[in-house]
C-alpha cells in the first residue's frame, strides 16, 4: 500500500488552457450544459485522477476504476443541466458520483473492497497512510494538493480505531452494524467513533469547508 | 426518540453508513427538522473530502479519450440546440426556471403533507394491528354484555397475555355532557376500573384499553360516571356481562 503511494508517478496535467485558465469548476459545467464536450475534457483533466484514485481505493482492479469513471463523468456530463452549486462543490458532486457507483459494482459484483479487505487483516499501520508532502508532486493544482495534504494529515490525526471505522463506512460502504460486524466490536462502541471522528474531522477540515460552520 | 439522539444520526446518515430502515426513519424526521437538515449538509462536505484520502493514482491516459467518446454519444439533458435565437433561449429558461420554481415548492410542500399523513395512518394502523391482536390472541376471553334495561350492547375481549381489552358497543347513544362512560371488571365482587369510554353519534365504538396484569374478573359491567369517571361505580350498571373464559 505504501509502496504504491510514495512510488506513484505523477504525470504533469495535460496542458489544456481551461485548466491553465483558471475558469471556475463551476462554468465548466455550465458549459457543458449548453454541450461543450471540451468544457467535459476540462473537468477531466482537473478531477479525473482524484475520481479514479477514488474509484481504486474501492474498486481495486483497474479496469473496474476505469470503467466507474467513465460512467461517473457520463453521469456529470448528462446532468450537468441540473448540477446545483447551493448543494456542494462539482468536485464533490463528482466524487459523490464516482464513489456511488464504485460502491454499486462492488456490490454486484459480490466483492470485498479495499478498505474491509484492509480491516480484516488488520493493518497495525492504520488504514490511511499519509499520501506525502506536496512537494512530492510535479503537478500544478497546488490548491488541490492542500486540500488532499490537509484531508490527509486530518485523517492520520484521528485514532487508529476512528479512522478504521471511517474509512469502512467512505470507501469499503459499509453500515454501521456491518462495521461492527467486521470488527467485531460492539455497535454502540462504532456509533460512538463514527460520530467523534466526523467531529474531529469537521473542525481539522474547517478551512475546506464553505458552508457548514455550526 | 429525543431532539439530541436524532442529532447523532446525521453523522452515519452523511457517510452512508446507515441501515435501510434507519435510514428511512430519519429520512422522515429530516422533513421537519431544520437542525438535523444542517447537520446533514455540513457533515457531508465533510464526507465528499474524504475522497481526497484515497491513495493517489495515475489513471491511463486512454481513459481521457474514452470518456469524451462516451459523453459525445449523448446531450446532456435539457442542453439548448445551438442556433437559436439566444433571447428566445433566454426567455424559455426563465419560463422553465420559474415553472420548475413552481413544481418544486409544490412538490415539496406535498412530499411534507404526505410524510405526515403517512405517519397518522402508520400510528392507526398500529392501533388497529394492536386491536385485532387482542381479539386474536389465544388466550382471548370474550363476554357479552346484555342490556339490564332495553336497546345497547356490548362485546368485551381480552388477552391476559397482552394485558388488553377490546370493547364493542353498540346502540348505545353518547353520554351527555360531563358524564363518560366508564367499563368495570368485577373481581370477587369487587368492581376494578378498565377505562372509560364515550360512543360516537351512532352509538358505536370499538376501543382498546389496557387491563391490570393478572386481573381475575368474573363479571363485566358498564356504568354512566361524571366526566373523568370515577374510582367506584356511582350508579347500578346498565351493562352487565358475564365472563366466559378461553379454553
């Protein structure tokens, strides 16, 4: 897991001038409401490694990520005339999205995903390993980089047991009881987890988030 | 279920983590609570980040190309046809917007009256599922209640196992004002009270009410009572049945 994450090669980004260009995620979608397909290449290119690193992280085979993206952006491209910004970020919209139907071909294909496999073997290591610095990167998206760095270091902040029962809800879809089940620990004790880690992580993520100030 | 214990479900319900009828249940209170839909929309932005923890990977190039041959197979829904004229494009989207404005306040406002009615219909058909128990129940007793004087009946059932009695009165007109009627089971001469009872304007009523654990009555009996009834019966019953018990 680890090897993966330090050894990734990252690509430099396609050197698309929507990218370069700064238009906001949201008059891309715009545009493809009205169907500009470029407008859809340019979303790709800012979003499509974070939707298919997500979609890996459930999916596991390559093939599968591919074809979870795929559908996923096909989704975003004949929706677009009905994205709401008042509802989230396109970024999470895609994202909701992609880990969605992620979710959906694990289950039909009667498959564990990563992060239950990961439990079962219970890894001492804990289930998010930091993804390296920014500096790592030769990409140019900086902003996304320190969201992924904060969201990333915010993760590795909570307890090993907060984090497990997290990251078995996000990525492996799982209920609460089924958590439970997969830990074998009592419900109560997951509940309780699940609700102080989503605390903690709502105030270590307060500079991510735009609305939600409570 | 208290204010603070739904509180606690917005967290599951943002990542997903909720079982179905959890789900649906809080689902139906976030219909009317203003708190936990704020809850609910804060904690999901935190859960759509979490996407950002997945380990990075480098999709393969051909991906690009294939998403963009797929999406050109399709418009999106609703995309405007280039070429027409862009006032009229202009006008027609205010018209849907405010048309869509419309139906949507509409449809919401009749998704709330349905989640509400829903939830009266749930609580009687409870009620009625508890009723027909009782009458059901295999340790049902039954006693039918003749009038002393002329016209009115009764048909007392109860269930010792589920601690009910089921009340059928017929051709008995309503108390007047300020008075009940009220339902006693008499044990070894001493009358307890059951519950008390009005009908409705045609003399009807079937009603459940609760009967004290392991109560051992050998008679039923109705008497007219002051509003609220009464610990003892006021008045010599009008009603009196004799218990015939369940095998």
């Amino acid at each position: 897991m680890r090897k993966n994450r330090t050894d990734a090669n990252f690509e430099a980004v396609p050197d698309d001038q929507q990218v370069k260009a700064g238009v906001p995620d949201r008059a891309l979608v715009e545009r493809m409401a009205a169907g500009e397909e470029r407008a859809l290449g340019a979303l790709y290119d800012r979003h499509g490694r974070m939707a298919y690193a997500l979609a890996l992280a459930i999916v596991r085979e390559g093939a599968d990520a591919e074809e979870v993206v795929a559908d996923a952006f096909g989704q975003v491209w004949r929706s677009a005339t009905q994205y709401d910004a008042g509802r989230g970020s396109v970024a999470g919209w895609l994202a909701t999205i992609t880990r969605t139907r992620a979710l959906d071909l694990v289950r039909a294909r009667g498959r564990r995903t990563r992060a239950v496999e990961r439990a079962a073997q219970a890894d001492p290591d804990g289930l998010a390993t930091p993804l390296g610095t920014p500096a790592d990167r030769a990409d140019r998206q900086i902003e996304r980089h320190e969201a992924q760095h904060l969201v990333t270091r915010s993760l590795a902040e909570l307890t090993e047991p907060q984090r497990r029962v997290i990251e078995l809800a996000y990525f492996g879809g799982l209920s609460q009881s089924e958590i439970a089940a997969e830990l074998q620990e009592p419900l109560g004790t997951v509940k309780t987890r699940m609700r102080a880690a989503m605390e903690k992580l709502r105030g270590s993520l307060a500079p991510l988030l735009v609305g939600g100030s409570s | 279920m208290t204010d603070h214990q739904w509180t606690e479900l917005a967290a599951p319900y943002a990542l997903g983590a909720l079982d179905r009828e959890e789900r649906a249940r809080f689902e139906t209170h976030l219909a009317d609570c203003a708190v936990c839909r704020a809850e609910v929309r804060s904690l999901r932005e935190v859960a759509v980040l979490l996407a950002e923890s997945a380990p990075a990977a480098t999709p393969p190039a051909a991906l690009r190309e294939r998403v963009l041959r797929e999406a050109s197979r399709v418009r999106p829904i609703g995309a405007r046809r280039p070429g027409r004229a862009p006032w009229l494009a202009a006008a027609a989207c205010l018209l849907l917007a405010l048309g869509l404005g419309y139906a949507y306040l509409r449809e919401r406002a009749e998704q709330e009256r349905t989640v509400r009615s829903l939830a009266a219909s749930r609580d009687t058909i409870a009620a009625r599922d508890s009723l027909v128990a009782t009458l059901l129940s295999p340790d049902a007793g039954t006693a039918a209640l003749a009038a002393t004087g002329q016209a009115p009946s009764a048909r007392v059932t109860w269930s010792p196992s589920r601690h009910r009695v089921v009340m059928a009165v017929f051709r008995l007109p309503p108390a007047p004002v300020g008075r009940t009627y009220q339902l006693w089971a008499i044990a070894k001469g001493k009358p307890v009270s059951i519950g008390i009872f009005n009908t409705s304007p045609d003399g009807r009523l079937v009603a459940e009410m609760p009967l004290p654990v392991d109560l051992k009555f050998e008679l039923t009996a109705v008497t007219e009572e002051p509003a609220g009834g009464s610990p003892q019966p006021t008045m010599q019953p009008f009603l009196v049945g004799k218990v015939s018990p369940a095998d």
